[in-house]
C-alpha cells in the first residue's frame, strides 16, 4: 500500500486542520488505518485509528473529543479532523495501514506508512 498524506500546515492555536491520507495499491477495505504523530525530541505516538468497515475508532486521551477519523473505502482516502488545535499538538503526522492489526496504539502493528505531513500550532 502506498500512502499519501497531505493538509499539514501552520495554524494558531484553537483553530482547526484537515489531514487527508489517500490509499492506492491494495484494497484499501482490507486494512485497518491509523494516524500516528511524531514531535521534535519525542517519539511516536499513537492518535487515532479506524477499523476496516469505517464503524469501530480508538483515540488518544490527548485528543479524544478534538479530533476525528474517518475513512471513505470508496475513494480509498482516510482523514483525521483537528479542531481546537493546541501547540502541544504540534508535530509530523504520519498515517499508517494494517492488514492484522490487533493493539490499534502500537506502531509495530502497521505495515505501511506514508511520509508524514507537518503540523505546526502557534500559541
């Protein structure tokens, strides 16, 4: 699977961004999708994911109630929605594919990932 993430950029704090991530090579339907962050200095964390069908979404504390994820199987594309964006949320977003994944949090568990896109909030 190759992936393509694109919508990063430099926004203020408490505005809103929209990461899309789209999908080519092998059926998008049979791989579980996550997006994954990595700030300078730090490693990478777990965000959000959704399962295979577009019904079942895992979050990070950090972001539950901020972000959503969601997956459209027919244009094989994945986005995350920001709002109320705060500088801690700062960092490359990278979106990621599992064909078996069974922890959703652990990056070991995705096969594929795509070349991340940068997130900057300014307080």
């Amino acid at each position: 699977v190759q992936l393509q993430a694109s919508g990063g950029g430099l926004v203020q704090s408490g505005n809103s961004l929209r990461l899309s991530c789209a999908a080519s090579g092998r059926t998008f339907t049979d791989y579980t999708m996550a997006w994954f962050r990595q700030a300078p200095g730090k490693e990478r964390e777990f965000v959000a994911a959704i399962g295979r069908n577009g019904v079942s979404t895992n979050y990070a504390d950090s972001v539950k109630g901020r972000f959503t994820i969601s997956r459209d199987n027919a244009k094989n594309t994945v986005t995350l929605q920001m709002t109320s964006l705060k500088p801690e949320d700062t960092a490359v977003y990278y979106c990621a594919a599992g064909r078996t994944v069974l922890m959703w949090r652990t990056f070991s568990q995705y096969d594929y990932w795509g070349q991340g896109t940068l997130v900057t909030v300014s307080s």
